[in-house]
C-alpha cells in the first residue's frame, strides 16, 4: 500500500484512484456511442456494433450477452425490445468489445514508437481539509513510456491489474509516489 | 597548408619523446571515457593486448607513442572542460573522445599529434594531474596546452591555451586575427593546437585559421549572443518547405498550413523554456465548461458582440467598415488560469486569479449609441461569462467610466493567474507576421495566421489538437478579442465617431474621421479598411462584406 490511504478522505480529501481516473480518461479517448443505452437509437446502435460480423456476434457472447441469435433478430427488426437487464447486459457487452476493439490502436499511439506520452497528474483536493492537516501535493507530470500492461487490463476491464500496473508507473514519481495514489485528475492524450 | 603541416611534422620529430602519464592514470583516462581497449587499439593501429601491456608498465615507442600520448592528453582536456560544462553524459564524452582519436589516425603521420604532444610535453603531464586535482605549485595564472582547441572565452574562436580555467588566445592578436579571418578557408586541416607555448610565439600564430566544426561548437558558447529564439523556428519551417517544394509557393502554403497545429504547439514548448510556470494541458474541467454533445456548445457566454445601431443620425453618411489586424494574436495577451480551476461561491473579483464567472449582468442602457459589453443576450438573467469579459464590466463600472452597474458575482472556477503565458509566443508569432508584411513574404504570413488562429480554435476539445485540452483558455481568449474590439469601438464614441456596427471579432463599422482615432496600417495596432459605403435615410439597405482576415 503506497501511502497512508487505508481510509481515504476521512478528514476530507477528495479525489478519486489513480487507475479510475486513468480508466475514465482512456474510456473517453476511445470515444463510441453517446447516445444512451436506455434510448431506442442507443440500444439499436449498439446491437448493430455487436452484430456487424460472425466475430463481433462472438465477441459479444463472450463478453456476456449470452442470448440467442432470434432474440437478437427480433430486437434488431423492432419486433420486441430488450427488456431492462438484458439492456444493462447490451451496455456492458458493447463497452467490453469497443475498449477490445480500440485498445491495439489506442496502444500504439500511446506508446509512440517508445517515445511514450507525458501524463499529467493533478493532485487530489485538499479544500475541505482542516488546515493544519493539509499537506503540500504538488501537481506532477511523468512521461509514461510502456503502457502496455495498463491499456492491457483496462481492455481487459480488469481493475485491479490496472489498479497495479499504474501503481508500478507511478513509482517513477519518486519517493512522493505514495501521495498520488488518488487524485483529482489524471490528463493525457492520444 | 600542406606545405607547412609537412614542416610542422619534420620540426616535431626532432623533439624528445612524448611524456606518458603514469600507468594507473592511462587506465583511468581510458576507463573513464568508456573506451574498451578494442576501440583504443583500432584507433591506434594496435592490438588490444599491446593497449594493455601499455596500462600494466610496457611503453610504447616511436610514432605510436606520441599518438597514445595525443589520445590521453585528449582525454584529459576532454575531463577538465566537461566538469566546467557538465553537460557530457558518459555516452556522450565517450563519442567525443572516439572522434579525437579517429582524426588521430587519419592524419597518420600528421601534425597535431606528433607537433601536439612534443609541444604540449609540459603541459600534459600537469593536465592529467589537474584532471583529478588541481594542479599544484602553480598558480592561479596557469597556463595549460589544449589538445582539443576550445573557444577562447573572448572571441569565440578555437583557441589552444588554458589560462586560469578560461580557453583564450594567449595574444590579443590572435583574437583579432581569428575575429577577422574569413571564413573561405575550408580548413578541412584535422584539430590543431593553434596557440604556441610563450617561448616561440612567432613561428606559427599567423597561420591561426577558424574551424568550421569548432565554429559551430563555439557560438554556443558565446556570452552575450542572440539565442537561436522561437522565431527562427518559424522561418525555418518556411524555408524548408520552400525548399521542399522547389520555392512553388501554393504547394508550400497548403503544407504549412497542415502542419499549423503541431508546429504552435512546438512553438509554445519552445518559447515557454526556462519559464516560470509549465503549461498545464489536462487539467480537471468542470462540467460547465463541457460540451454536452459532441457538436454542442458549453454553457461559457463568450459575449460575441453582434450590433447594430437602431438608427442612423439622419442625413447621408460614408460608413467605413474598419477591419482590426490579428485580433486574436493579441487577444493571446490576456490573464490565463495556471492550474485547475477552483470553485468558490459569493466571494468578490480577485485581481491575481482568472477563470470563468456566473455573474448577473448589468443593465445597459446606451444600447443606441454603444454595443452591450456582453453581447446579443437574448435571455434574461445570469449566465458564465469568462475572465476577460467580467474585467470589463468591471472596469466600465468603475469611477473612471461610470456606463452601468457592477456586475454581482454568484460563483467562480477560477485558479491563479498570469498575462504573460503565452507572450513570449505572442510576441514571436507578431515578430514573424510583422517581418513577413515587410518583406511581403505572403507564405509566412498565412502560416502565421494559420498558428495562431487553429491554435485558439483547437486548443479546447478538439480532436485536432490533443496535445492541449483547455476549454477555459479558449473562451478566455476570444472574449479578450471581443473585448478589445468593445473597447475600440468606445474610443471611436469617445472621439467622437458614429459607431455604426460592432460584429464578430474584429469589424467595426464607424461614421467620420476615423483616420485620427486609429492609425492605418496592417500591424496588430493599426486598422485595416474592409469597406466603404454610403447609408441613410434615403439610402437602400447595403452592408459590408463579410470579414475575410481573421
């Protein structure tokens, strides 16, 4: 455990972890569809990405839609419509196969050919700590070479092996590493 | 020259032999460098076991002495001058070195080794001590023979001595001499020690010639020079597409104006070197300054001004549309938030911080002669406005002016801020705009205006731009543009003018003398006339062209 944030934000300190806001911002870098899923054009658009071809139907019942091919037929002509958890089970399936899809592509220009990407880090919010008991965070900036292991299990929605992997990037910060363990933002591009 | 290098290795010869350093400091010298014996042998002709007889107590004879005492004393200038600069990392001392010792080589019979150590004998010997230490029982006025001219701190040019830690010419002759040789010598001659030891100074000083390798490793080093500055970066760019493209300007333009983005953002790393504060390109955003769809817009009212007066004074009148050059090159001079925006509720302006505000704005009422400060707003009550905008407001409320009500401010994202962060951008960017007008050099001009207008217009959300994500300084920069052409169109009032329209960012449509309110011209202070036409009473409608500069 980096720093003392056994009980994050019991004097408090806002922010969120580190590998959240990492898996927030490669979700937004990815991009996809807006339009959400409990609207008939967001479903609709949605089913179409897990259908387009025999792999991405494979894709899809892999990544937990597990219904069968009439259902999905009936869905996709408009003669029934999902009902509430099989909508939940569409949106997880869909962001499940994008980040799949995506995350080769998204590795690539993060990675740069080695030269990696420069991160931001934005230190977490200290405004509603008692004064004496603030500490001085500053911001940080850290050049990310290899992200491999990083966009690997955020494809993979495996959390905590994200949750470790940018443990191991951050380490890089120094011996204040363990300060950034949460934090407001994290900012990069691709 | 080859004349005289061949004299030079014929009175070299008859000298006593080279001096070697001790056995544990040629190991030293070459271990430092991170030479392996292999790369010494090849470069002395030599095997590696003969390298290493040499470290452990054999000597070497003859031609190839003087060579291995050419290479240590080398390295042992090369020690002394990279712990005055401290910028040669391992791999980089290493190549340097490497290099000496190849030109060794292939001057094989050449002067500067042979002549270089027989000369530099003394010399050597003190060097390697002062490699580690310094040189004892001398004084302060130590004079120390460089194997590897360095620039003399005075002229700049390559010079052979040492005096007190400081490369210089020994004579101030050879300053001037070396200051005033034309550089049409192609002075292809390997390194040469230029400088004499006092005893014979006269033999060889004439024949001091530049090095245009050593040239260019000394401007560097030069006080007191012109830096190679972010400017320069935009003329290169412009002369190499030229020449990319065989001087056919139009395949030029279109390339730069491609490149327009990345080079900006280039620039801006470039001019914010040694700054105070770093650019922060991803900060956290409050959802205010979100868009909510992709193609949809914030909540940030940028106070566009899009005005027209009501009615004209009656009569015919010569309306002149009056286009402001570059507005928003100097918009870019505006107070910009560093770091993350913070929220704070019900607090008064706080000169030093920037940001956006919801504020409710005051009533206007010389909306008959005077656009509202805060543009077309349809919709009653309060709206975000940005930095620029609410010190405007601001300041109209104040004494000086008196023209409506402060503004009540309800909340605030605002984070400490500074006018000077892109000024230095600002400034190169104006640099090369003013000297393309000069020079009439149309390619710099659009490449120019292609930077610094797509960097304002992607430096938000953009998928053009990713390198930059702040919306905030967006809006802040173009309500400083809209602001700036209000505060036009007030001096217009002020002295006098019909301020017919106010539109966009930079057109302003005035009636009467404007020649005496704003000089003309196509610097970013001066105005530029779009249009002019006649409007009145009896006169049909008729408006101006749209705008074609930005």
């Amino acid at each position: 455990m980096p720093g003392k944030n056994l009980d994050f934000g019991k004097f408090g300190a806002r922010g969120v972890k580190g590998s959240e806001a990492v898996a927030r911002k490669l979700d937004e870098l990815a991009g996809g569809i807006a339009t959400p899923v409990d609207v008939k054009r967001g479903w609709i658009a949605r089913l179409h990405y897990l259908t387009r071809s025999g792999k991405s139907r494979q894709a899809a019942q892999d990544a937990g839609l597990t219904v069968t091919d009439r259902t999905l037929k009936a869905w996709l002509e408009g003669k029934r419509s999902p009902s509430k958890a099989n909508l939940a089970r569409i949106d997880a399936a869909y962001r499940a196969v994008r980040r799949q899809n995506v995350a080769r592509h998204l590795l690539k220009r993060l990675n740069r050919e080695g030269r990696g990407t420069r991160v931001e880090i934005h230190p977490l919010d200290q405004s509603q700590v008692a004064r004496p008991l603030q500490r001085v965070v500053e911001y940080r900036t850290l050049n990310v070479r290899r992200w491999d292991r990083i966009v690997g299990s955020w494809a993979a929605g495996d959390y905590q092996g994200l949750d470790a992997a940018w443990d191991d990037t951050i380490v890089d910060l120094g011996s204040q590493w363990g300060q950034y363990e949460y934090v407001t933002n994290v900012g990069f591009a691709a | 020259m080859s004349g005289f290098d061949a004299i030079d290795s014929l009175l070299a010869g008859v000298g006593p032999e080279a001096e070697l350093p001790s056995l544990q400091v040629r190991r030293e010298l070459r271990e430092r460098a991170r030479l392996s014996k292999a790369q010494v042998a090849r470069a002395l002709g030599v095997s590696p076991s003969t390298v290493a007889g040499w470290e452990s107590g054999r000597d070497p004879v003859g031609e190839v002495r003087a060579k291995y005492a050419y290479l240590l004393d080398g390295l042992a200038a090369k020690f002394t001058t990279g712990t005055d600069t401290a910028t040669g990392t391992g791999a980089g001392t290493a190549s340097g070195a490497g290099i000496d010792t190849g030109t060794g080589t292939d001057a094989a019979p050449a002067v500067p080794s042979v002549a270089g150590s027989a000369v530099r004998q003394a010399g050597a010997a003190a060097e390697v001590l002062a490699s580690s230490a310094p040189a004892p029982g001398e004084g302060d006025e130590a004079e120390e023979v460089l194997a590897v001219p360095e620039p003399c701190v005075l002229c700049g040019y390559p010079a052979g001595t040492r005096v007190a830690g400081f490369a210089q010419h020994l004579d101030a002759a050879d300053c001037q001499a070396t200051v005033a040789a034309p550089p049409a010598q192609p002075a292809t001659a390997p390194a040469r020690p230029e400088a004499v030891p006092v005893g014979k100074p006269a033999s060889r000083t004439p024949r001091t010639s530049a090095r245009p390798s050593g040239r260019s490793q000394g401007l560097s080093r030069r006080a007191f020079q012109e830096p190679s500055g972010p400017a320069d970066l935009i003329s290169e760019a412009v002369k190499a597409a030229l020449a990319e493209h065989h001087g056919d300007v139009e395949a030029a333009t279109a390339m730069l104006l491609k490149r327009a983005i990345p080079d900006a953002m280039r620039l801006l790393d470039e001019t914010r070197k040694g700054a105070r504060y770093d650019v922060i390109a991803h900060p956290w955003i409050p959802d205010i300054l979100k868009k909510r769809t992709s193609r949809g817009a914030d909540e940030i009212w940028e106070a566009r001004p899009k005005w027209t007066r009501h009615e004209l004074p009656p009569g015919r009148h010569e309306v002149t549309a009056l286009d402001i050059n570059g507005a928003y090159l100097s918009a870019l001079k505006t107070h910009l938030p560093l770091g993350q925006l913070e929220h704070s509720a019900g607090l008064p302006h706080d000169r030093r911080r920037a940001g956006v505000h919801l504020i409710t704005p005051p009533v206007w009422e010389h909306e008959a002669v005077l656009p509202n400060p805060i543009g077309q707003r349809d919709e009653p009550g309060p709206l975000w406005v940005t930095e620029p905008t609410l010190r405007l407001l601001l300041r109209l409320s104040g004494p000086k002016y008196g023209l409506c009500a402060p503004p009540e401010i309800h909340e605030s994202y605002t984070s400490g801020a500074t006018e000077n962060l892109l000024e230095k951008f600002r400034i190169a960017l104006k640099d090369a705009r003013d000297t393309a007008i000069a020079e009439g050099d149309e390619v710099t001009l659009e490449y120019v205006k292609a930077m610094y207008s797509k960097f304002v217009s992607t430096m938000g959300e953009s998928n053009y731009n990713r390198e930059l994500y702040r919306p905030d300084w967006m809006h802040i920069i173009r309500s400083q543009a809209f602001s700036n052409l209000w505060l036009k169109a007030l001096k217009a009032h002020d002295e006098g003018l019909t301020v017919v329209r106010a539109m966009g960012t930079d057109e302003l449509h005035v009636i009467g003398d404007w020649r005496g309110v704003f000089p003309e011209g196509r610097g970013v202070t001066e105005v530029k006339v779009k249009d002019t036409y006649t409007a009145g009473i009896d006169a049909t409608e008729h408006t101006g062209t749209e705008g074609e500069e930005g």
